[in-house]
C-alpha cells in the first residue's frame, strides 16, 4: 500500500463475502507507463469509475476501443488493454467475485456486452452514485460510498449452486472437470452451465480455465520460482504445454509476461 494506490476490505460481513477489496488509486501519469496496460485475463469482476480521467480500453478480439469513465468488466479471456488518456490516473473502484454482479442485477450476464456501461445498467443509481462520489473529500469518504451503492443494490435470490461451484473451482486451483463439478453439486452439467453462462458470464471451462491461469501469473508476479516450478505446480502435463497454454490465453509465452509484468497495474495488483 503506498500513498497513491490505497485498498480496504468491506466493513459489512455479507459483502465480506462478494467484495475482495475496494481500491482507490491517484497517480500522475508521469509515473507510470504512459503505453497502457495488458489486463491478463483474470477470474474476477472489476468496477472502476475514473472521475475526470477516462481510459481507452482496447478489445484486441473483438477490434473494438471504448473511451470509459465509469464501468464493470466481464470475466472473459479476450486479450484487452488499458491506456490513460489525460495527464493523471484516479479510480475508485473494487475486484469482486464472479458471482457478484448477479446479486446487483436480474440480467442474465451472458447477455450483457464485455465492457458494462455501469449508467447504462443502473440508471438513477449510478448517475447519484457519481455525484456523491465527486463531493468526497476524502479517500475514506469514498470507500464508504462504495460499501452503500453495494448495500442498497443487492437483490435477495438464491445464488448458492453457483456461489459452491465456484468456491470448488477455486479450492481445486483449476484443476477440476466439468462432470465432476456437476456430480458434486448434485446437478446436470447442463445445468451447470447454464449456470455460470446466467451468473458468471462465462462457460465453466473458461472460468476453470482462468482460475488456473491466474495461479501462474500470480507466482510469476510474486515469487522468484523458476517458470518450470510454476508449470509444476499448476499441474502442466510439461514445460511445453505450460508455454502453448499461456500463450495461446494470453498471446505471450511465460517468460516474456513475466518480463513485461509491470510492479504497478491500473486495475489487477
């Protein structure tokens, strides 16, 4: 945690339990890589509202660029980057699990496009969002309002099946099969996937998919193990199938992530 970059767990138990964390983040631009940023594909929902200083975000899939100021980003493994376009980053936001939005929204997300327009899904709620958000003064000021829009936004329904399949995959680092999720949970693996294209956005696989991609990075970001030991312990059948995966997820072999990894990220620490 330093000065510009600041982060806070949730106060309320049952957010505690959807929110990983709120982060708040203030920086010149000057200070960072004025080219933008990879966003490694990542297992979870990222909400961001960027005041005055909008990004340009870039679907190298899909060939589209989107100019944001305030917007939730889909679980998916498209190749998307990030780049600040005016002289200064600030962004109040929070990484929350996959199944979160569906407790904020009764559409289905497999309907809603890659990068939410958060006005546009919310209305009202996020236009008041906005303005109590601009007349903060503080950063604690802000993380309050976020934990309130939370607050007043959750839906009551019942989101266990997917809450549990998703609490496995993670137990399980990625290493865990669709069927055998499906007998777990005690239901077809049709409806399971259904499931996760309703409340996750995403097919199981590539959720599953991710999960284990994330446990990689996350070593190659934060420890000095040898690309090999990673492979190894992220169950890779080799050393070339760790490399074919990654790059074919990411479009970059192992070690030139590694490599390009920046110590700061926009929107994934």
């Amino acid at each position: 945690m330093t000065n510009n970059f600041l982060i806070k767990k949730p106060d309320n138990h049952f957010l505690a339990s959807l929110v990983e964390y709120y982060f708040f983040i203030d920086v010149p631009v000057s200070e960072v890589d004025k080219q933008g940023e990879y966003i490694i594909p990542f297992p979870r929902i990222t909400f961001g509202y960027f005041f005055d200083h909008p990004f340009l975000v870039t679907n190298q899939v899909l060939n589209q660029q989107v100019e944001v100021d305030m917007v939730i980003s889909k679980i998916t493994s498209h190749k998307i980057t990030v780049k600040p376009i005016s002289d200064c980053i600030k962004i109040i936001g929070a990484h929350v699990k996959p199944f979160t939005l569906a407790y904020l929204t009764n559409t289905s997300l497999a309907d809603l496009p890659w990068l939410i327009d958060t006005q546009e899904l919310f209305k009202q709620k996020a236009a008041s969002f906005k303005q109590k958000i601009n007349a903060c003064k503080t950063p604690a000021q802000m993380f309050a309002e976020v934990e309130n829009i939370f607050l007043e936004s959750v839906l009551v329904k019942d989101l266990s099946l997917i809450t549990q399949a998703v609490e496995l995959v993670e137990k399980h680092t990625g290493e865990i099969k669709l069927d055998e999720l499906a007998n777990i949970t005690r239901v077809t693996s049709r409806t399971l996937r259904n499931q996760f294209y309703k409340h996750i956005g995403c097919a199981p696989k590539e959720y599953i998919k991710l999960v284990k991609l994330y446990q990689s990075v996350y070593q190659m970001h934060h420890s000095n193990n040898s690309l090999t030991s990673i492979g190894h312990d992220a169950n890779y059948f080799d050393q070339a199938h760790f490399i074919k995966t990654i790059k074919h997820i990411t479009g970059k072999s192992p070690g030139k992530l590694r490599k390009e990894m920046s110590a700061f990220r926009f929107l994934q620490f």
